[in-house]
C-alpha cells in the first residue's frame, strides 16, 4: 500500500509532466490537497514533505482540524464547498481562499465579516459550465454581473474562477468544459478594471487534472489520488 508521500510525489510528476506538455511554466500549476473527510494525520503526513495547501468541504470538521494543526502555521487552509449564510463569518475568519461564491449575497457577507487584520480573502467564482440542474455555481450569463459586483467588494480579491465539470461527459466535451471557463476568465480580465489580480483557474481533480492544466489551471484540486478512496458513510 503506498504512502501519502508517494502519492503526492506521484501527482506531484503528473502536474509537472502536464504543465511542461503544455507548454507553461514549472511553477505555473498548484497542487491542492482536498482533506475533507481525512484525520489530521493524514494532513500532517502530507504536510511533513512540504504540502501546504489543502482544501475543505465542511466547515465544523476544517475548523477541528485547524484547530488540531495550529502547530503547523504554514498550512494553507482553502474552503471549497458549498457555502451557508449562517456559515460566512467562520470561513471568513479561519481560511485564506474561498473557492466555492456563487451568488453576491454569500460575498457580501464574506466581505463584511473579514477580520481587517488577516488582509483581503481570496475568492474564486465558482461556474456551473455544464448548466447542471442540482449543481452549484453560476451561470456563465450570470458570471460578468457578479464579477463586477465581488471585485467592488472592500475585503475581498477576486482571484479567478472554479468549476466542477460533469464527470459523465465524454473526453472532448470535459475538455471543451475546461475551455469555457479559461475563456470566461480571459473575458473578465478584458472587461474588470486591470488592477483586478485574476490569475487564477481552479479546475481538475484525480481523474482530470491533465486535461484541465493544458487548458489553463492554476490550482487543480486532488483528494482521492493523494489520500486514497474516502471512507463510506
């Protein structure tokens, strides 16, 4: 059975290979470690050979694993699920990256309730591309109106855009998926104001993640290639 570690150096060669392939530069990619579900062990063994970034679904348990790593104060904490109104002073105060806005009132909040002195939250858009029914995320209509109205917000930094692609799709219509969001990030760049910092495209998991970095992927999000299956329910 291999370890954490080898399982990060194993995806760790295939964002590489993928990046280079692509043509991008080395560094141009960044592994985010999806934890949800995963003991603190876990992350702290994955931490030990210098992960640093890892992603959360769930709040209450992300909040009992910050609290459990408090010693480790170069982890990266990222909130990547679905997001509550009732939820948005706590992952406002514990994360450095919000992955998962769909809707203003949701950054509004997140905006509001940013302690001053942890800086502005980075915050991706996140974009239903494939329009699915019971999927969260905007619309790509709905993207350039709610674009304008994060990035006037005064403690947030629009960094980019997310997106969880239908799996079920064939290999040319994921790929086509991934263009839809790199496309709509490049529109945005041509249509905010230029100081917007919107550098970023969190798209791609386990199963994906080299199509995903040849279409432009800055962070691509990986849990069960690093951690193994997730424990059943």
């Amino acid at each position: 059975m291999s370890s954490i570690a080898d399982n990060i150096r194993s995806v760790t060669r295939r964002i590489q290979k993928a990046t280079q392939q692509a043509g991008r530069k080395p560094d141009s990619v960044r592994l985010l470690a999806v934890s949800k579900t995963r003991p603190p062990e876990d992350i702290r063994a994955a931490a030990q050979i210098g992960q640093t970034a890892f992603g959360e679904n769930y709040l209450q348990e992300a909040l009992d694993k910050i609290e459990a790593l408090k010693d480790l104060p170069d982890l990266e904490w990222h909130f990547i699920g679905p997001i509550q109104s009732n939820k948005t002073r706590q992952i406002a105060e514990s994360f450095l990256w919000v992955h998962s806005v769909d809707r203003l009132k949701i950054a509004r909040r997140l905006s509001e309730q940013r302690p001053d002195e942890l800086g502005p939250l980075n915050i991706c858009l996140q974009v239903n591309v494939n329009d699915e029914e019971r999927k969260s995320g905007c619309s790509l209509t709905e993207l350039p109106e709610l674009a304008t109205a994060v990035s006037e917000l005064p403690n947030l930094t629009l960094r980019g855009l997310m997106a969880i692609p239908d799996p079920n799709q064939s290999e040319a219509d994921l790929k086509q998926s991934f263009q839809k969001l790199a496309h709509a990030l490049a529109q945005l760049k041509q249509s905010l104001p230029g100081a917007i910092q919107l550098d970023t495209l969190s798209m791609g998991m386990s199963s994906d993640l080299e199509p995903a970095i040849e279409e432009g992927a800055t962070w691509v999000r990986v849990g069960s290639a690093l951690f193994g299956a997730r424990p059943a329910k």
